[in-house]
C-alpha cells in the first residue's frame, strides 16, 4: 500500500515538474573560483527569483550581504554601494528586469528598508520619516511600487510607496 501511494506521488509530481515551462524549476548554482557556493550556513532560506534573476541574502564574505544572481549568465552581479559592513540585510526583493532592488537592514537594532537603483549604483532610504520597526519589503514587477511591513504599538501594518518614498 505505502509503495504503491509512493509511486503515485512520484508519477504525479514528475507529471507536473515536466509540464511547467518556466516553474517551477531546479537551478544548479555554481561555486565561485575559490570553491565557495552562493550561498552559506547563514543564508536566507527564501530567495526572491524572477525570470532572470534571484536575488538573496547571505553571509558567505563576513557579513550578511544581498546578492543578485544572474540565471541566463549564472554569474553573481557586482552591487557597487549596496551592502555596508555595519548593516545586517535581509529580506531583498528585485523589480522583473533587475534594476531595481529593495532590502531591509538592521544596526544595532534599529531596522531601515532601502530602494538600490543598478543603473545609479545609489541606494535610497524609504523608511526614514516612519516611526516605528520595518521588515519585508517587496517590489512590484516594474519597479514602480514597494510594499513593507510597519510595526508600531504592537501592530503591523503595510505600508506602500513609490520610488522616493511617497505613500500611495
């Protein structure tokens, strides 16, 4: 009985794997030339992909950093001005055609969600004039609107913004 309810699973579950045409899907990362993988013991267990990229977070240089991932190159993308050595990220989200990414970062408990533009290599902060605890941003697909979490007096509470911050 257990093998045969075994069987099926694995017939139906190799029936729906083999009928998607882009997802879900199995990416092999590489390792880099020094043999380290993308990722570390610390990483993010839930990595944001879109078609051409996935963008993480993970420890693997000393410091939890945000990585971009390039699926067609299956290369990382250098990030010039993102990550800082004082900050904790975590929780990256990427507009579809990876131009834009948005992150939460913490220092010395003090959370801040920040909008980083590839084209400029700037980062923007979007949760400066809110009071209160930030966390899980996310970008809309055309990188027009984020979203994130606001926590004040015990309550949470989405907020959503344009690229400079403005609520909507």
């Amino acid at each position: 009985m257990f093998n045969r309810l075994r069987s099926s699973f694995l017939i139906i579950g190799t029936l729906l794997l083999t009928s998607c045409t882009t997802y879900p899907r199995f990416v092999n990362f590489p390792f880099d030339p020094s043999g380290r993988s993308l990722n570390s013991l610390r990483s993010e267990l839930n990595p944001q992909i879109t078609p051409k990229f996935i963008v993480f977070a993970s420890d693997r240089n000393g410091s939890q950093d945000v990585y971009l991932y390039d699926l067609r190159n299956r290369t990382l993308i250098n990030l010039p001005g993102l990550n800082a050595l004082n900050e904790i990220a975590s929780d990256p989200s990427v507009s579809e055609d990876g131009r834009y990414i948005v992150f939460a970062t913490s220092v010395q408990g003090k959370s801040t969600i920040y909008l980083y533009d590839r084209s400029t290599q700037q980062r923007r902060n979007l949760s400066n004039p809110i009071q209160g605890d930030v966390r899980n941003p996310t970008i809309s697909a055309n990188g027009e609107l984020i979203a994130f979490e606001v926590g004040t007096n015990g309550q949470w509470d989405i907020f959503i913004c344009d690229r400079q911050g403005q609520p909507k």
